[in-house]
C-alpha cells in the first residue's frame, strides 16, 4: 500500500519463512512486477475491527509474509484456518481499495 501512497517505487526483499529462498519485488503505484521466484505468494489474515484498532501489528503485520511458492505457504495455512494465500497482484489490488477508502483524498483518487 505504500508505493501508492508515497507516489513512488518500493523494492521488497525478504526470506521465504519456509525454505529460506530470497524473495525480491518491485511495487509501484501502478502495480507489482520483477517477482523472484515467479511463483511467490502471501499469507494474509482479515483481523478483527477491534484487533485493528488495539493491535493492528500483532494481528496483522505479524502475519503476512512472502513464500516461495503456494506449497511453501501450506504450513502457515495449516495453523492459520482463517487466513489467505494471495498472490502479490491480489495483495497490490486489496492494497488499493484499502487506499482509496482511507486515504482517497491524500492520494489523489476520489473513493469509489
């Protein structure tokens, strides 16, 4: 989400918490590209409203993380019922609403 907002490029490298494999992309405010491993994916989880308010980090941020692959997820999904493998263009999309509905007018796109 941030690429968008700062109006900028964001470089992203990270470890698989799985395999160890490194990770690296690229988010503009247009979208994700340069995705090493090509077949990398996201955990995600939807916190509670309340969650989000008292410990946004401990429900959320702490859980999203990148995987080398669909399979190299599968451990945190076995633990996390509730949770998402997502793609990074699914993350970026999701990202975006988040944006547009919480800071529509700071970046320049009315809500929708």
């Amino acid at each position: 989400f941030l690429a968008e907002i700062l109006d900028g490029p964001a470089e992203i490298s990270s470890r698989c918490p799985t395999t160890g494999i490194r990770i690296s992309l690229t988010v503009t405010p247009q979208g994700v590209s340069d995705i090493e491993p090509a077949e990398t994916v996201m955990s995600f989880v939807m916190p509670t409203a309340e969650a989000r308010c008292t410990d946004l980090r401990g429900s959320f941020c702490n859980h999203v993380n990148f995987y080398a692959s669909p399979a190299a997820g599968d451990a945190w999904l076995a633990d996390h019922p509730n949770g998402r493998i997502i793609t990074p263009q699914e993350a970026f999309r999701l990202a975006g609403i988040r944006n547009r509905a919480a800071f529509g007018e700071v970046i320049g796109k009315p809500d929708t």
